[in-house]
C-alpha cells in the first residue's frame, strides 16, 4: 500500500497494523462465531446453562419452548464448541463449554447495562 494514500497514517502505523490484522480465515470464524450471539434463542439457552447444566427437556420447560427447537439450537451451539454434552443413560446433560462462555456472556451484560 502506497503511503501517500493516507491523510494521517505513517507508514509505521500501517506496518503495525497490518501485523496485527488476523488472517482472513480466522476472521471468518471469528463473525461466524459472533453471529450465534445475534439470535435470542440462543442466548436463553446460554443464559439456562449458564446458571445450570440441564437436559433438553429441562431447558424447554424453563424456556417454555418445542424439546425439537431447542435441540436445533444447542445442535448449532455444539458446532461452535459453546456447549458440551455429557450422557447419562439415555439423557445428554448440556452445559457450557468452557469459562470464555462464561466471560462472553458477563462482559457483554456488563456492556449493555453500563
């Protein structure tokens, strides 16, 4: 990129921030990853397992919601490794995946109640 382009950045500023840029890939993801916040559904049963790891007929009963939208859901979430399972006889006990959930979830509350 030609320096003279820029009002204001020095070709040092471009360097940086062309270092620190993450790949195309990972950027991606990274929306892609981002996108399953965007849909409420998915934040209720974030939310449940956030207090709770719960089976899906529990969630649905919390959420008040179809035992098949929820299993669409947490079937989209286990895809994106934001919630694992675990079996239990015939009963997979779901909960979330790891503590950056968790962080996730409480950093993003904390923003919109600021």
């Amino acid at each position: 990129m030609e320096e003279n382009m820029y009002l204001h950045v020095s070709g040092e500023l471009l360097r940086q921030i062309e270092e620190r840029m993450p790949p195309e890939e990972e950027l991606q993801d990274l929306a892609e990853f981002f996108k399953v916040f965007g849909d409420e559904t998915r934040l209720k049963i974030l939310s449940v397992l956030l207090c709770s790891e719960m089976c899906v007929y529990d969630i649905a009963a919390v959420l008040q919601m179809s035992q098949s939208a929820i299993s669409h859901q947490l079937r989209v979430l286990k895809q994106l490794d934001l919630v694992k399972y675990r079996r239990e006889g015939k009963t997979c006990f779901y909960s979330l995946a790891d503590s950056h959930i968790v962080t996730i979830l409480s950093q993003g509350l904390d923003h919109i109640e600021e």
